[in-house]
C-alpha cells in the first residue's frame, strides 16, 4: 500500500509534461543600432556610459543625498517594494501545490444511539478516537498544468521584481530633473533680482531726469514698464523655485533643514560621451523591457495551464493512522487504519468553458507579445530622441552664449550712445529688455541639455547601481 503511493507521488511530482508552447523571444520591431546625432556634442573625458553608477554619473553632492533619501524614503518605491513581496507571497502559494500537503489530525467523538436503529435492539453511548496523517486531495501533475501555473507565478514575481528596478531608476531620474529644475529656477531668480535692482536704480534716475525737466514722461513709463515687468518675472521664479522644492520634498520623502552647498548648471557636467552606432539591444538591460518579457512567459505558460484542463485530472487522497472507542487502546495492536482514495476527472461537458479559457490565455498571449513590441519601441524612441538631441542642444547654447555677450556689448553702446546724445532711451531700454530674456534663455538652454543628459541615461537603463559595475 504505503509502496503504490509513494510510486504515484513520485510519478505525478517527477514524469508531468507540459503542454505550453515552447516560447520564443519575439523579434525586435527596431533598427538594429541607434541614429547618430545629427550635430557634434562636446567631447566629456568623463566617460561616462549606462554601466556608470548613480553616484558617479551625478557627481554634485547635494543631489547624492536626494538621491540617497528618495530610495530610502519615496511611498511609490516603497509600495514597488511591497508589490515584491505580495507577489513572492503569490508565488510560493502555487508552488506548494508542486508538493503534496500532509496533515496529521487528531480527534474524538461521543454519541448516544437509539434503540430502535440499533441492530441489536439496545441503545447505548458510543466513544470514538482517531489519530492518524492524511494526505490532502494532491493532483497528478501528468498534463503540466500545476507546473504551468507554476511558471506562470514565477513569472510574474520575477516581473514585479523588474518593475521594482525600473521604478527605482525612474524615481532617481525624476529627482535629478527636479533638483536641475529647482537650480535653474534659482538661478533665474537670481538674474530677475538683480535685474530688478538695475531697473529700479534707472527708474530712479529717469524720475529724477523727469522732474527737472530734462526727460520726457514716456521715457519715465517706459522705465516703469521694465521695473514692474521684472518685479512680475521675480514673483512668478520665487512661485516655481518654491513648488520645485515642494516637489522635491515629495520625491525624496521627507524635508531637509540642512544640505551640502549646491552647485550651478554650469558645474554639473552629465553629458555622456557615448561612440556612435549604439547597438539597439543594449534595450536588453532596461528593466522595464524585462519585466514586459516576463509578463509574457506568465501568458505563454498559462496557455498550458488551459490546454491541461482538456486532460484527465487525477488526484489522491489518503490517510493513514489509528482508531479506537477507549482513549487508552489508541495506540494498541489492532486499532490501524487506513485509507486510500484516488480519483480521476474526465471533462465531458463545460459548456464550452475550456474552449473559453484557452481562447483567453492565447489572446491574452497575443497582448503580451504586443505590449513587450511597444515596450522596445517606446525605448527605442526615448534613446533615439536624447541621441539626436545631443549635439543640437550644444549648438543651441553655444549659439545662446554668443547672442547673451552680443547683447550686453548691445547694451554697453547703447548706453554710451544715450549719453553722448546720439540715441534715445528707448535704444537703452530695449536693450535691456533683451539682454534679460537672453540670460533667462541660456538658463532654459543649459537645463535643456542637463535633462536631455538624465533621459538619455535613464532610458538606456543605467542608474539601478549606485557605484559603476567593473
């Protein structure tokens, strides 16, 4: 007896096919390697490439502690955190079925029949006492369809782990571009400030002028347009530097009342110098495109699960122990028992409920298979744009430095003009007016190609280490 089971134990744990399709990474719908850029970029000595750690491709040591606290501190990566563990919980659920469930069991009865049932004629008090193991209904596993949604919930937990990854890279990505924000805006306000001052010091002048006559009253105007214009410029930076912040606090987790001293946008040097002709399938190491290839081989394995419910379903039950009317005599010779109940289930009618669910699983297979597409296109795309955009951002602000030293020389004439009375104030204050919407333009610029910089890194998976790998 105790023989027969354990060969079927064995049989249904160890000889069970499966019936899933063989499965077969889908082609990649992208070009085999990145475009080029379309302008030369500055050459970084840095070197720095995906493979760079977080720390060392974001080198100002403010930005580390966000950096540092979001990971520990951030909800959303906590929950993708937790996600791991519900999934792992998931995961070892199914598995369990693998394995067959013993329990031992222990328990008494006591009853009075009745007389008139008694075959005897006499009514009596009846003790009953068990003790014993007893093996839960555990399925045969010939078909694979246990071991299918096995790997199917292997899968999924090895997708959530991915998920996790891809999370962690975006929210470090997510408090850069905050932080660049954050010191762009400052530095603007800074610009505003002192442009604020100047103006108001040549209202001052122009008032003055005004009321000994020597400048007419649209000169005054005009004058008071720049002050109220930068005044109105001033307010709306100190309004984005400070939602900047709040943002930032969100990311990182919590508020800080003291940080290492910050460093301008001209000193944070992230541009990666990367050799052109980037093969696409360094996609490979992004964890968002892994979790979607797993997402899929749950599908593909649950196709088998759905093929399986077609087959025979054999299961055992079994039980093995002792029984006795006196608590005493439990254990003595001749109170063994046993039990042993195999059973078969052959679908014949459903319905059509299996035909259903395979349709199901192939059609949901068929939108894995799209969605890890998409998902490697969409990759494709954000290292594409960052690549192209590269080189045309340098020359973008190359160009925007030489209009910023065009237009203070502009400024410095007009003012030498005004004062040998060669030009009118409007000359001066329109050149004022330009040289501020330039400096406030080259800020834009350099923060530009700073985020371009964190995408393009971002999107060809690096920032999951926190030092480089060698």
């Amino acid at each position: 007896m105790r023989k027969s089971v354990f060969l079927l134990l064995s049989a249904g744990v160890l000889s069970a096919c499966s019936l899933a399709p063989k499965y077969e990474r889908p082609s990649v719908p992208v070009a085999t390697s990145f475009p080029t850029e379309p302008m030369t970029s500055a050459s970084n000595p840095s070197g720095v490439t995906a493979e760079t750690g977080w720390r060392d491709f974001f080198q100002d040591p403010r930005l580390q502690v966000l950096v540092e606290s979001a990971l520990a501190n951030n909800r959303d990566l906590r929950v993708a955190a937790l996600r791991i563990e519900e999934a792992r919980a998931q995961y070892n659920i199914v598995a369990a079925d693998l394995l067959p469930n013993f329990n031992a069991a222990a328990g008494g009865s006591r009853g009075r029949s009745s007389g008139a049932t008694s075959p005897i004629g006499v009514s009596g008090v009846t003790n009953v006492y068990q003790v014993g193991l007893n093996l839960a209904a555990f399925e045969l596993d010939f078909f694979g369809r246990v071991r299918s949604l096995n790997e199917a919930a292997l899968s999924q937990y090895l997708a959530t782990e991915e998920a996790q990854r891809a999370a962690q890279i975006s929210l470090i990505a997510e408090v850069a571009k905050a932080y660049l924000a954050e010191r762009a805006f400052a530095e603007q306000q800074e610009l505003a400030q002192n442009t604020l001052k100047a103006r108001e010091t040549g209202y001052r002048l122009a008032q003055q002028r005004f009321e000994v006559g020597a400048s007419s009253a649209l000169d005054l105007r005009q004058n008071e347009v720049l002050v109220q214009t930068a005044r109105a410029s001033l307010a709306t930076l100190v309004r984005q530097r400070a939602q900047a912040q709040n943002a930032l606090t969100v990311l990182t987790g919590r508020p800080f009342a003291e940080l290492p001293p910050a460093r301008s946008l001209s000193e944070q040097n992230l541009m990666a110098d990367l050799p052109p002709g980037l093969p696409s399938d360094l996609l490979t190491r992004r964890p968002d495109i892994r979790a979607s290839e797993r997402q899929l081989i749950a599908s593909n394995a649950s196709i088998g699960a759905a093929r399986a419910a077609f087959f025979p379903r054999i299961s055992l039950t079994a039980g093995i122990g002792s029984a006795s009317t006196e608590l005493g005599d439990l254990f003595e010779a001749g109170t063994r028992t046993w039990s042993f109940v195999p059973q078969l289930v052959l679908p014949i009618f459903d319905a059509g409920r299996n035909r259903a669910n395979l349709t199901l699983a192939q059609v949901r297979n068929n939108i894995a298979v799209a969605n890890y597409e998409k998902t490697i296109q969409v990759a494709f795309r954000e290292v594409s744009d960052a690549l192209v955009a590269r080189g045309a951002i340098d020359e973008q602000i190359d160009a925007q430095r030489r209009v910023l030293e065009a237009q203070a020389e502009r400024l410095k004439l007009a003012e030498l003009r005004y004062q040998n009375g060669v030009a009118s104030s409007l000359d001066v204050l329109d050149a004022q007016r330009e040289l501020f919407s330039a400096e406030q333009t080259l800020v834009q610029a350099r923060l530009l190609r700073l985020t371009n910089a964190v995408d393009l890194y971002r999107s060809l998976g690096g920032g999951l280490n926190e030092k480089a790998t060698r």
